[in-house]
C-alpha cells in the first residue's frame, strides 16, 4: 500500500480492525449512523433479510433472486450475472464527484482469470459484453488473476500472497465531472486487506452519459461477474455495504445536496493557470483537488496563497512547490511525491489540516537536503534547521512562549534558546507565538525569519537581529514585528509591518526620522503625546526650511498630511519627560536616495532611514559610510547632531571617533546645489546601544571647554598625521550655521583661513609649538566665562597655554586650572584668544609667516597670525599696479580696511623684517 496520511492510515486501520473482530457475527460494522440522504447502504436496520429486489431503492436484472440474500446486514451474492440499479437517478455539475464505495469479502475459491464484478453508468454497462474489458472505460471490473490475486480494471495488487478469506477489501470509484466530457476522468482503486492497487486512470468515452450526468441525471448499476462460478453454495461475495455520494434530482427537477466536489489536473502542468483544471478555472478554498498522471506538476507563484480542501497525489504524480506564499490543505492523500523545492520554500506556509498546536510532536518535518516529508494533520511544514517559537501550556503552569528545534534526530520540545552561539545563519526561525511573550534580546543572526497568521516578533532593546528574509503571513495585521529600541537587519525580501519604539528620556527637543515607509504624520501625531507650542496650533514636530532658514511646526488639527517621506529629519518635542515614539510601517531593505537643496543656507535635515545603526565615517566603516559616498555632494564632509542634554549640535567628520547613527535619529548635511544624498544598506550595522558611539584611540586631542556656569560648549582639535594647518575636507567642519548661536567657542584655521568657525579642527602631528591656533568666543558682556582644555595623548611636556590680547597674558590649561574672565562688551569673533603647545617658554618674538592667513570680510582685509613686531601690506592689481600701501602692528588679528577697488583678482604682499609672503585675493561687487 502507497504511503497516507498518518491520520487516514490509523483510521483505516481501525475499520479493518473491527470489520475482522466482528466477521463471525456480521462481517462488519453497524453503519447506520454513518448513513446520510446522499448515502444509500445495506444495512439489518433496513428489516430486509430477504430478496434484493423487494429493496425499494434498488432492483435487479435477473428472475432469479434468491441468489441474493440480506443475512445479518451482508448481502451475499452467489451467482453471476446479476445487475443491480439504484433507481433514483445521480445528478453532477462540473467541478463535482459521484463516488461510490463497497467493503466486501471472498468466501471460497474463485474462478481464476475471471471477473468477480463489474460496476458502471447503466447505460454503458448493459451495452456490452458480461466479460467487458479494459478498452471500455465507463465501468470498472473486480478480476481474479491467473495467480488468484485481486485487480482492478488490470492494475493489480500490490500483495505478495493469494486471495485471502480474512481479507476485507474496500473499492472506490470516482467519477470526476469537468466542464466537458474531454476534462473528465474516472479513477477506482482497490484496497485488499493492507496492501492497494493504486488508482487507474481513464478518460470519458461516452459523450451522451456526460449529457446524461450534467443534465437529468444518470443510473448507476453493478452486477456480479464469472469468477464466483455457477453454484448456489461457495464461492460467495459477501457486500458488507455499498453507497453512492453525489447531487441528486427529484422528480420534479429539484437539486439537493452538494456531492463530493472535485476538480482534477488536467492540460499544462502549472497547476497555478486555469486551463491546468478540468472545470478551466483555478481551484477556491472549498475544491478538493486531484492530481493523476502528472509526474511534472508544479506551482510557481511567489505571491499566492493556496487553499484547498482537500488534495490528492496519484502515485504516477509528482507535484513540486517552486515557490509559493502560503498553502493550506485541510486534508490530503498523497500517494505520489509532494516536491518542495528548497529555493522557492517558505518556512510554515504550508498548514495541513486543524488539529491544535499541543499536538506539534506529530508537526510536519522538511528534511534540509532530500525534500522528505514526514505529515500529520495540523501541522506547519518546518525544515529540520528551524527554530520555532509556538506559544502553549505544555506541563499545566500556564501559556507561554517555548522553543523547539530539531538535534538532528528528532525535535526537542521546549528546547533552550539561546544556545551558546549567536550565529544562527544556517537556521531559519518560526514565529507561532502571541504578541509581547517572547522577545529576542541578543545578537543572533539568521537565514530567514517567519511570523505567522496573527503572530509578532518582538526585539527588546538589546536585541540586534540580522536575517536574510522577513515572511509573513497575514499583512492585513497593523504590525509584525515590534522593536523596543534594538535593531534589525534585513538583506533580502522584507513583509509586512514594523514597529519600531524610540526613547524620549526629557521632554526637550530631538531631532528624528522615521525608519519605516508609510507612517502617516496626523495618525503620529495624534498617538504620541506631543508638546503643545506657545502659539497653540503649533505642535511638538517641524521640519526644516533651509529657505527661510526656520522651522515650520505641525498645526493643531491638520489633516492630509501624508506620510513621513524616507530619510527625511524632523525635530520632535514630547509633552512629558520619558516618553516613548512609536514608528509603524514597513521596513526598507534598498538603498535609500535623499533629495537635498542648496536654497539659502545649504542645510539639509536627514534621517538614518533604518531601523538599524548607519555608519557615519571611515572609523565606522572604513567605505561604506555616509561621509565617504557623499563627500562629491557635500559642501563639506560633516554631519551635525542636535544634543538635547548640552542644547547644542554635535559635530561628527571623517576625523571624530567611531560614530554610528542610531536608527530613527536625525542630522543636519549641508549641500552647495540641488543633490541626492545616498544611504545604503551596506552602511547598516548593530551596535551596543541606541546612541552615538565614541571609540577610544591613541592621538593627541585636545577639547576646548567654554562654560558660564550653567550652559557649556566645545571645540576639538585633533592632531593627525597627513591633515593640514588649512582646510581639510571631512577632518575640519564648521559649526551648525542653520540656527543662530548667542553661547559658543569654536577656532579658526591655523593657515589660509577663510573666516570659517570651527567645530572640528584637524592639524598635522608633529612641530605643535609652530603652530598657534585662533579661537573665537561669543558670549555676552558682564558675564563670567571659564575656558579649560581636556588634553588626551600629548607627548610629554607639551603644555596647553591660552594667550589672552587684552591683558597679554599666557594661561597654562591643566586639569588643576581654568582661565576666567568677565568681559566688559559682547564677545564675537576671534582676534583675543589663541592656543599654544608648546614644551618650552613663551615670548613676543616676531612669529614665522607660515600660519599667518590673510582674507576678505566685506571690505576688510582680515590679517590672522602675526601677533607681534610691524608689518607691511601692499595691495596690487594684475598689471602690477599698487593700489595699497600701508603698515599695522601685529595683535594677532588685524584689520585693514580696503578703498573701494574694481571686480577682479588682486594680489596682497605681507611683509616684516624677517620674511615675506604673497596670497591671492577675489574683490566682487
């Protein structure tokens, strides 16, 4: 016998098991309770024990009926050629199966070589022969082969021993109705005892019995065949029942009953495509689906979700699942091979049947390599490296989330998880559990993640999951995954909603973006407890306008406001202090292009689009980062940050230490055109936590220090080998100029300096004492101000001095002393304060021209760098014409103010009684 289901297999053998118990009394069981107004059986509850033909259901052919007895609810025939004919004709429509069912049993020796029976539409049936064959294919035949074994319709048994009397033998014959007579087929097997024939297959040969069938209705007979011999005493074929399931037809035309619907392959072998069905269209949820002869049956549809009630494989079949969404089969035989292609497969989209998840030790396995399936109704389709995660009571102590996995041999219920590893990346993972119960909270990766109908995955806030694909099963949910503030990584194909949950530790402003696509801002707005503004329409989110250099807030009951476009910044402002965001749509796994304008100031507010950390440098990630793929776009190569606890904006460039955007944070690019800005996937990463990182590293820095008692502000300095005493791309970045600043410290560059304000200044490692760097402050009058310096890798005895021009006076910076001052008017600019490293003693010696820098204000010709002594400037034109002649002493800073000269390049000689130098000038209207 072929191989079942195992369900099918234990009810079947418990049948035989009480046909055989029973057969000393009545050969089989009571059926009666089984009987239904579509299903006509013998039984003794009927009160025949007499001729078959004072049956009203039924009569006979033959004058002779006392060859055929009701004893103890067995109809035993004793001779041959007997028809009987159910009288009430049958009644089919395409896409519907008239079957007919009998258990019988042999008694005595029969007549080898010869038919036993034969069953078919009467009208068929009586128009040939009583030893019909093969070539008719309107009718099957019970024979007798000549090694007294049982066929059906020349397809034997499968049994290695004669005809046995202990054998209970079961016959189904199907006759599949399809929109015509050329897509139908009859199908009949033959059960004897444990071992079975298979299904023949033929086609309809007989248009006026498929008219007959769809239209008033056709009669179905069977009569006893030459194998049971002449005598009236043995052989004997015991019926212990026989019945016919279809749609019948009264009298009066009327239709009852739904039958045994059934739609078969037929035509292409694509069972996805309508013409592959005998009714031409594609099976719905409540066909039962039949698959004969088709060794190259195949489905291959991404996108489908299949659902059948029922689905049978001929072994002669094969039907391969290339690639499918979901399939459900509520029950099935398969007696051919059920193909699930590794490449197109989904982990737990095939469900077979509904018994309860406490019954997952029957769940179906998918061997990795050989594609074997071991089946039991109710179960998902798991290959044997899954992880599943189903949520039961398994010992009484109430619901919860557990583990299975599979050890090799067999699955392991309620197995630990994690293991020891957190690599996973040959595993898949199976979500079968309710929402919030059973979160991921380490740092594993995985091959594919599958979260099933009704079903959530949920990543704490230190969970950092990377997986090649996302599957679920139900996108009519609002969410499938729910991330806590942790991060996840999606190389491939991405389904279905996230979730993803910031942290908002004050209720003070933060910049943010959203790392989903399509969550709409009203609907945000309304959930998240926003801050309400001093003018009441204004919320507690805007966006930036780099046009109007200002922020535009979100109104109070707007509507139609779309979704939060991906990669796009916001600032965001919470009504209470520890709130949490909460960010819902699907997750992107492309590479993200940003639209980024020029307009007035150039700056663009951005967003790590993600729901996992980006790579901001080299120090991140040495190429795949956002200021190395922009560098060509940007005005410079430096992305700012608000920092809500010092109320001002960080600065990150290619010089700062390891820094990773943390998913839904914000920044600030500056661009000097209309651009495209890129983040990509290959930028993404999981880091230790949700904010910025700062990696410790061996070179000397120095971080400047302005506070005035409640607010303070920075500026480093690093000193790395290959950087410049003049403008490095990406190693110097100004400060934020997209807001004004009343409260900063920044410098000015060493050499050629264009009046920038620096956040960030790179300087070359070596000869530190030759280089005296300007730092400009903006603080208010009468206030008192402290500067300190935090040194870090320095080389031994290099000191940190401030030189303050106002009293000329040197102020070692340590970490025992500060310089303080209160200024007598507002501080603005550089020109008073200066840094110098230096191992040895300071003095007001004339300073090498090397890092003197010399530019235009308006029309001030700005001098940095020559502190002491007297110097001379002339001015000349391109023909060599001196349009300016005159001389300062040096403080450091000094201006000198220009007449009004023409459009044109000009070329300024600065002199001293050492040395000179020449620079090039642009004076424009």
């Amino acid at each position: 016998m072929k191989k079942k289901t195992f369900k099918k297999l234990k009810l079947f053998l418990l049948c035989m098991t009480v046909c055989l118990f029973s057969m000393t009394k009545s050969y089989c069981q009571d059926i009666s309770s089984t009987a239904t107004n579509f299903e006509d059986s013998f039984k003794s509850a009927d009160g025949y024990s007499g001729n078959l033909a004072d049956y009203s259901g039924y009569n006979t052919s033959s004058g002779n009926n006392f060859h055929q007895q009701m004893a103890s609810g067995v109809l035993r025939v004793k001779s041959q050629y007997k028809r009987h004919q159910k009288i009430t004709p049958f009644y089919a429509s395409a896409g519907n199966v008239v079957t007919f069912e009998m258990t019988f049993q042999i008694e005595g020796t029969l007549v080898a070589n010869q038919n036993i029976f034969s069953f078919g539409l009467k009208n068929i049936l009586e128009g040939v022969s009583t030893s019909p064959t093969a070539a008719n294919s309107m009718f099957v035949r019970i024979k007798v082969t000549d090694d007294n074994k049982l066929e059906v319709q020349d397809k034997p048994n499968a049994a290695s021993s004669i005809i046995s009397d202990t054998n209970v033998c079961t016959l189904t014959i199907k006759y599949f109705v399809g929109s015509d007579r050329l897509k139908s087929r009859i199908k009949a097997k033959l059960i004897n005892g444990l071992t079975s024939s298979g299904w023949i297959d033929y086609g309809w040969s007989d248009n006026g019995t498929y008219e007959a069938l769809t239209g008033g209705g056709a009669y179905m007979s069977f009569g006893s065949g030459p194998a049971l011999g002449t005598s009236t005493a043995i052989p004997i074929l015991k019926i212990d029942n026989y019945k016919f399931t279809a749609q019948t037809k009264d009298n009066l035309g009327a239709i009852s009953g739904t039958g045994d619907p059934g739609i078969i392959q037929l035509g292409t072998n694509n069972i996805n495509t309508g013409t592959a069905w005998s009714t031409q269209v594609l099976p719905t949820a409540t066909d039962r689906v039949f698959i004969f002869n088709k060794p190259s049956a195949f489905i291959d549809s991404a996108s489908a979700l299949k659902t059948y009630a029922y689905i049978y494989i001929d072994e002669n079949s094969k039907l391969e699942v290339r690639s499918l969404k979901k399939l459900t089969i509520n029950d099935f035989d398969i007696d051919g091979q059920l193909d699930i292609v590794s490449g197109g497969f989904k982990e737990g989209n095939f469900k077979i049947g509904t018994a309860p998840l406490s019954d997952y030790n029957t769940k179906i396995t998918l061997d990795n390599t050989q594609d074997l399936l071991t089946i039991a109704p109710g179960g998902f389709i798991l290959r044997q490296n899954t992880l599943f995660c189903r949520f039961y009571d398994p010992d009484g102590l109430g619901n919860g989330p557990h583990w299975d996995s599979y050890n090799g041999t067999n699955w392991i219920y309620d197995a630990a998880f994690p293991a020891e590893t957190t690599d996973y990346s040959s595993q898949n993972i199976v979500f079968n559990a309710q929402n919030h119960t059973s979160q991921l909270d380490q740092n594993s990766t995985f091959n594919d993640i599958y979260i099933l109908d009704g079903k959530k995955m949920v990543l704490s806030a230190n969970g950092k999951i990377t997986a090649n694909n996302l599957y679920v099963y139900d996108n009519t949910d609002s969410e499938h995954t729910i991330i806590w503030g942790g991060s996840l990584i999606v190389n491939g194909t991405s389904e279905g909603n996230i979730s993803y949950q910031r942290y908002l530790g004050t209720d003070n402003w933060y910049l943010v973006s959203s790392p989903v696509i399509g969550q709409d801002i009203d609907t945000f707005v309304s959930a998240e407890g926003l801050a309400s503004g001093t003018n009441i329409n204004n919320m507690g989110l805007a966006s930036y306008d780099n046009t109007s250099a200002a922020w535009s807030y979100y109104q109070s009951g707007a509507s139609g406001t779309g979704s939060f476009a991906l990669g796009s910044g916001r600032s965001i402002k919470s009504s209470t202090a520890g709130n949490n965001i909460n960010f819902t749509g699907t997750m992107p796994v492309e590479n993200v292009s940003i639209a980024i304008t020029s307009n007035t100031n150039g700056y663009n507010l951005v967003g790590n689009p993600y729901p996992s950390n980006i790579a901001a440098n080299t120090a991140a990630d040495s190429s795949n980062n956002i200021l190395t793929v922009n560098t060509s776009i940007l005005s410079e190569a430096t992305l700012w940050m608000w920092n809500q606890a010092t109320n001002t904006y960080d600065v990150i460039n290619q010089a700062s230490s390891s820094m990773d955007i943390a998913p839904a944070q914000g920044f600030f690019v500056e661009t000097s055109g209309s651009n495209t800005l890129s983040i990509t996937e290959a930028m993404q990463s999981h880091q230790s936590s949700d904010s910025f990182q700062r990696l410790s590293n061996e070179r000397p820095e120095i971080s400047l220090v302005l506070s005035d008692g409640e607010n303070t502000r920075g500026t480093d300095i690093y000193y790395i080998d290959g950087t410049t005493t003049g403008f490095d791309n990406g190693y110097d970045s100004t400060t934020f100029g997209g807001a004004d600043n009343s409260f900063s410290i920044y410098t000015h560059l060493v050499a050629n300096s264009n009046g920038e304000d620096l956040a960030i200044q790179s300087l070359p490692n070596s000869d530190l004492d030759t280089m005296i760097i300007p730092v400009g402050i903006t603080a208010a009058a009468g206030e008192q101000i402290s500067i300190s310096a935090n040194a870090i890798n320095l080389s031994e005895g290099v000191n940190i001095y401030l030189e303050d021009k106002n009293d000329n006076s040197f102020t070692l910076l340590d970490s025992t002393s500060t310089f303080t001052t209160t200024p007598d008017e507002d501080l603005n600019g550089i020109g008073r304060f200066y840094i110098h490293t230096t191992a040895t003693a300071l003095s007001y010696n004339q300073v090498n021209l090397t890092n003197v820098s010399m530019y235009l204000v308006d029309r001030n010709l700005t001098i940095t760098g020559v502190h002491t002594a007297n110097a001379s400037v002339r001015v000349y034109d391109l023909v060599g014409k001196e349009v300016v002649n005159t001389s300062f002493e040096g403080t450091g800073l000094n201006k000198i103010e220009l007449p009004i000269l023409t459009t044109g390049i000009y070329v300024v000689q600065l002199e001293t009684q050492m040395e000179a130098i020449s620079k090039k000038i642009i004076i424009k209207k």
